[in-house]
C-alpha cells in the first residue's frame, strides 16, 4: 500500500465527516493529497510507477515521484444533498458528471444509509435502485457514526487497488492451468542428483482434489513413479479398477473400529482421465 495514495478532494476540509476523516486518516499508515477536484466531494487514487521526473524548485532532489491516476471514483453524497437531489430530479446528472470529469473509470456513490420513514424512503430507494441499474454506479451505505464507516471503507478500497496489478498478474497465469495444479501456496520440491522425485510425485498428487496424504502414499507405494501408473494404464485395460480397489494404508496403522478405505472409482476415473486425455479442455 506504500505505492498508492488518495487523492481527496479539497471540498472535504469544510465538512465535518471530512474533518473527522482527515484526522482518523493521520493515524493510519495510508498516504493521502488535499487537491481540487473536478467534481467536490471526490476521492480518487493514484500509482506510484516507479519512476522521477525533473522538478523545477519544488523538490529538495531535483526529482519528483511520478503518479499514475487509477481507475477507482469515489463520490460522498451527504444525506442532505442526496434528498435534495431525489426531490429536484438532479440525481440523474451524477453518473454523467462524474463520467465527463473522470473518463473511463469505475464510479462508487458513498452515502449515509437511508433511514426508515414513512415519507421519502420509496422514493430514496427508487434512485438508489436507479443510480445502479441505469448510470452503471455502485452504491455504497455506510452506518453510523459515517467518519468511521468511511474511513474502513477507503482502507478496503485502498488495499484491494494496491493488491490489484499482482492479483491480476496472478489470474493471467493461473488462465492457462488448472488452479489445483498451480496451487502456489504448496513448497516447491528441490531435485538435486536425482533426489527428490518420489517428494515431487507426492506433492503432485496432493495437489489433486479428494488426494490427502494417506491416499498420496497408498498410490505410490503401488506406483513408485508416475511412468509406473501410466505403464499400468496403457497395458492393462483393468487398469482402472484395479486402482480403484487400492486400498489405503492409515499412517497410524489400522485401528479396530476402522473400516477399510478404498481410492475408489471416482479418484481413479479422473487419474485416469488426467493422464490419458488429448484434449486440455477435458474436464476431470
């Protein structure tokens, strides 16, 4: 979160929702900048990318940081302004407003969570339900006391921007496998001189669904290495039954009130499928 800051409209500073945010803001770890916005009451993010830029005077360097703009709008509405513009009719303005000063960025409408009243609450709902399905803008109701609900709210924001470039590099190289067998929470297996293999076997099989530690053992003690399972595959056309009638050694050892455990048909379906397939779009 060190590489992104806010960027808080000025317009905040004369409320108190802002004033009290302001504060709050000073004892938490996120970087922030009081600027003028295009549009009051706006919050936006910016990007370190890593890179300086010449400054003429305003940097005791010579160099200033250069920041990227995000893609994320946020606009506080009070709970005034947003009754004011259910009875006026202006609501319908905002996602264009918002859309003319902040091209092509996601917009989110922060507001007080409407109370409960026999006169006005239909009508605050319709614009709600409104505002989303046809200016395209999420809503977001904050309780009370909404200095404190806002500023959790910006955190969340704040740390899921921050985590998005990794997160998205992620994704894109978990796209082309499946997420079990590019499990990254699981160590990698060092294979040095030919030690390693039968760990690097296990690991592979555990990181199958329904393949637990016990079940892993069961499999390579039958079949020391993968060429073994799929040798026994291609020749025998049993093959699948057989290892399905596997039976599974406890690693405490058998016990009296324990029933014996199979791999099962299941299991040795997909380990089949898995090592025979030709197309990788085959589901397992």
């Amino acid at each position: 979160m060190k590489y992104v800051r806010m960027v808080i409209d000025t317009g905040f500073m004369g409320i108190p929702l802002g004033q009290e945010m302001l504060q709050q803001l000073n004892s938490t770890d996120l970087k922030y900048e009081i600027r003028t916005l295009p549009v009051s009451y706006c919050i936006l993010w910016e990007r370190n990318v890593g890179q300086r830029t010449i400054a003429l005077g305003t940097s005791p360097t010579g160099l200033d940081e250069t920041w990227k703009r995000e893609n994320q709008v946020v606009q506080w509405l009070s709970e005034y302004d947003f009754q004011k513009a259910v009875k006026d009719q202006s609501l319908v303005c905002l996602g264009p407003r918002l859309q003319a000063s902040f091209p092509d960025c996601q917009y989110t409408v922060a507001l007080t969570k409407l109370r409960h009243s026999k006169h006005g609450s239909s009508a605050g709902q319709d614009a709600l339900i409104e505002m989303q399905l046809l200016q395209k803008l999420h809503v977001e109701q904050l309780n009370h006391p909404e200095s404190q609900d806002f500023l959790a709210f910006l955190q969340r924001y704040t740390k899921a921007i921050a985590e998005a470039p990794y997160k998205k590099q992620r994704n894109e190289t978990l796209g082309s496998f499946k997420k079990y067998l590019a499990n990254d929470k699981k160590q990698c297996v060092r294979v040095d001189q030919g030690n390693g293999y039968g760990r690097l076997w296990q690991q592979h099989l555990n990181r199958l669904p329904q393949v637990t530690l016990e079940v892993a053992e069961s499999i390579i003690a039958q079949y020391p290495c993968p060429k073994k399972l799929l040798d026994h595959f291609s020749s025998d056309p049993m093959a699948v039954q057989s290892l399905a009638d596997l039976k599974i050694k406890r690693c405490n050892g058998p016990q009296p009130l324990h029933t014996e455990r199979r791999i099962g048909n299941v299991l040795s379906s997909k380990l089949y499928t898995l090592y025979n397939a030709k197309d990788p779009n085959t589901l397992i």
